[in-house]
C-alpha cells in the first residue's frame, strides 16, 4: 500500500522502499561486475609485463623490455579519449546500458586476442604490433567504460547517499586490479619463472575473456536511468553541446591529471619500484602490492560515505592539499628500504590520501554535466587527463630511472597535484551548483567564480 500526501502524490511504505533499495543494489552490482571484469583484463597486461615483456622485446636488459612493454601499455590509454567520446555519445544518445554492453564485448575481444598472441620467437616483429593492437581494442573499451558506468552509478544512487554507491565503481576497479594480482600470486605459487615466461602469463588473459561473457549477461538485466526525452534531444552526446560547459570540462581536466599521475604511481607502477629501486624480489614486491590493493579497496566507501557528510569539495581538497606534500618524501623513503612491513605501510599512507579522490572519483565529475552530455563530459575529460597523465606513467618513471634521473620524477607527480589543488579551489560545490542534487547550475557557479577574478 501507498500512503496519499493530501492529494499531491505518494509516499512509498517501507516495503516499498526496501524493494527499491534492492533493485539499486542489484543495479549497482550488475553494472560494477562489468566495471571489475573491464579493470582485471586491463591490468593483466601491468602485472604479468614482468614475465612476457622479454617473449615479446627480447633484447635488451629488464629495465628497457619494462620500459617497451609500458610504451605499449601507454598506447593502451592514448586510445581512451577515443573510446571516451564514441561510447559517451552511444550513452547519451542511445543509452547507458548500450554503451555498457558493448564496451565489455570489446574487452572480452582484446583480452582473447593477447591470450593466444604469437611470440617474437615465432613471427618477429609481427608480434609486438598484434600486442599493440589488442592494447588499442581494451584502451578504446576501458575510454568509454569508466564514463558511462561513472554516470550510471551516480544516477542510479540515491540523494544524500550518491558518494557512498558511487564509490563502488572504483571498489570494482582496484578489485580489477586486486583480482590480477591475485592471480599472479598464485601462478607464481604453482609455476616457476621458466613457465611463467614461457605460457603462463596467457591465462589471466584466458580467465579475463571468459569472465567477461559472464559480465555481459549480467548487465543484460540493467534498467535504463536516462529517459528517452533526453536521449532524443538533438544535441544530445555532441561536442556543441558539452562547449556549452567547457569550464567544468577543463575543471575535470585539472584535477583528474593529478589523480590519475598519483594512482598509477602507487598501484601499476609500485611492484616495478619496488623491484628495480628498492631491489626487492619480484614475489615480495607482488604480495606487498598486493596486499595493500586489498586494503584500498575496502575502504573506498568509506571516503564515499564522508563526501556524503562534509561535502565533494572538501574530499578533493583534502587529497590534492595532502598529495602534494607527501609524493617526495613517501616515495624516497619507499626506494631506500627493503623492509616488506615498511614498504607497505608507506604505500598505505599514500593509498590513503588518495582515496579522498578515488572514492569519489565518478561523482565529483558526474555533477558537473548534465544529463543529454554527462557521460560524453565524464567520459571524454577523465580518458583525456589519464591518457596523457596515468597511461604514460610507468614509462615516464622507467625513462628517468634510466637516464639517471628518478627523483625527478616524483617532482613531476607533485607538480601535478599541485594543478590538481588549483582544479580543486576552482570546482563549484555541488551540493549548491551540482546537476545531479545542487539548486544552481555549475556554469552559473563558474562564471561568478570568473567576474569575481577579474574584478
């Protein structure tokens, strides 16, 4: 039963409200099971360059195969803004779970594709290039996952508790990366290195593709959250239409190529620090990452839940302001200690501030677009920032190791943090100018923000 509101509509019972609880949940884990599948087929190819970089770059010592093998890992994000802006517009004009459904299929396609490559061995140059190939078909899929599952998960959530679901979707995405690490624990418990090199790094590929299948069935089931008004406007998904906004565009822009920089620097890249500069063997420095992947994970709600009470503002702030600081300091202190217990607990400090940014990392940017451009806006300006700044920095760091210059690069990712802050002062609060809950419009806020600066 219904309870009536002196004619003017209907409150839901508690049953009601229960029942509608549950249909979001199940929402949010049809569509992050997709997200985690998407997430653990890309990071395969960090975990395992270890072992297939000299299969496919053969000469050369450890440091440069690393360094080709995350040239084409880099490849893999340059393809990002591509995949942010064809499945932005697949979402905003024919629907968020169209979009979804085709970027898993892609991702199940490049995943296969790497488990059954031929070797330089075998076809010589050939090789590398079907390996470039395959990172092109995931890059372009992962460019317009992370936009429209971002917006589904931000619409599909409920006022007062966006932050909290919205979370999830980077739970998924460490649980992507968490889940390749596991698997490379466990081949490394069963099989030696020689087999490792040889043909066990096919099977996380092998795991990936069958995984994804599983994936597309489950966001079969998915409700749509845009309505068919917004999706029939004409310039709904179109670059005339996001111009239109073009300063919360660049505002995510600033501040996701700071979080991008950090997240890479202490996730993908970690176990290959760890290896060459704190010169801990390649299983310890797997579990230590490993074990601190697990730990990240679970407390992304958590950071959800607080930008539910203080505000998405204050978490950016927070992680940028803090971030800056601690790059220097933290990730000296990590390359100069072959301590297992250290190494992570000085990875945890910086997983930790990050996790102010990771936590919300789809919703802050989700509240700055409205819906006929949302997920082109989410989607374009985060694979434009994490391509130019996230995808390259493995190699960035590898190049400067190197060349003699390491350090330098841990400047480099507190310049950019430091940009990040700026971003952050500069972001309207959305809980007042936000799309999705806010009372004004973000441009509004920008713009005010603007005659105030030249005044």
């Amino acid at each position: 039963m219904r309870r009536m509101t002196g004619g003017a509509g209907t409150i839901p019972t508690k049953a009601e409200d229960a029942a509608d609880n549950r249909r979001r949940i199940k929402a949010i884990v049809a569509s992050s099971s997709g997200n985690l599948v998407e997430w653990f087929d890309f990071y395969c190819y960090a975990f395992f360059a270890l072992y297939f970089a000299p299969v496919f770059f053969p000469a050369g010592d450890s440091t440069s195969q690393l360094l080709q093998s995350a040239a084409v890992f880099a490849v893999g994000f340059f393809m990002r803004p591509i995949g942010g802006w064809l499945f932005g517009r697949i979402a905003d004009r024919l629907g968020r779970k169209t979009s979804m459904l085709i970027s898993v299929l892609m991702m199940c396609a490049g995943s296969l594709m790497i488990a059954v490559l031929p070797t330089y061995a075998t076809v010589g140059q050939l090789a590398p290039a079907l390996l470039l190939l395959a990172r092109m078909i995931q890059g372009l899929s992962v460019g317009g996952e992370y936009g429209t599952s971002a917006t589904y998960m931000s619409e599909i959530a409920v006022k007062g508790r966006r932050g909290f679901f919205a979370s999830f979707q980077y739970v998924t995405l460490i649980g992507g990366q968490l889940l390749a690490s596991l698997v490379l624990i466990i081949l490394q418990s069963f099989l030696t290195a020689q087999e490792l090199t040889a043909w066990g790094w096919r099977i996380p590929f092998v795991i990936g593709a069958i995984a994804a299948v599983v994936a597309l069935y489950l966001r079969s089931s998915l409700a749509e959250t845009a309505t068919k008004e917004d999706m029939a406007k004409k310039d709904s998904g179109t670059f005339a239409a996001l111009f239109k906004h073009w300063r919360a565009f660049c505002v995510v822009l600033a501040y996701t190529a700071g979080g991008s920089l950090s997240f890479y620097t202490f996730t993908t890249y970690m176990p290959k620090y760890l290896f060459n500069t704190a010169h801990i063997d390649k299983v310890t420095a797997s579990q230590i990452s490993t074990a601190a992947l697990f730990v990240y994970m679970i407390i992304q709600p958590f950071f959800g839940w607080l930008s539910d009470r203080i505000g998405r503002k204050a978490n950016m702030l927070l992680y940028s302001g803090l971030g800056t600081l601690m790059v220097v300091p933290l990730m000296t202190a990590i390359g100069s200690t072959q301590n297992a217990v250290l190494s992570f607990a000085l990875i945890m400090v910086g997983l930790i501030v990050i996790s102010f940014y990771t936590g919300i990392s789809g919703i802050v940017k989700a509240e700055l677009f409205p819906t006929q451009v949302r997920a082109l806006g989410v989607g374009l300006s985060y694979a434009i920032a994490n391509s130019l700044f996230g995808g390259t920095a493995e190699m960035v760091a590898l190049y400067l190791k190197q060349v003699g210059f390491e350090s330098t690069f841990f400047w480099y990712v507190t310049v950019m943090l430091g940009v990040a802050f700026i971003g952050s002062l500069i972001m309207p609060n959305p809980k007042r100018h936000g799309y999705l809950d806010g009372d004004g419009t973000v441009e509004e806020a920008l713009t005010r923000k603007s005659r105030l600066s030249a005044a």
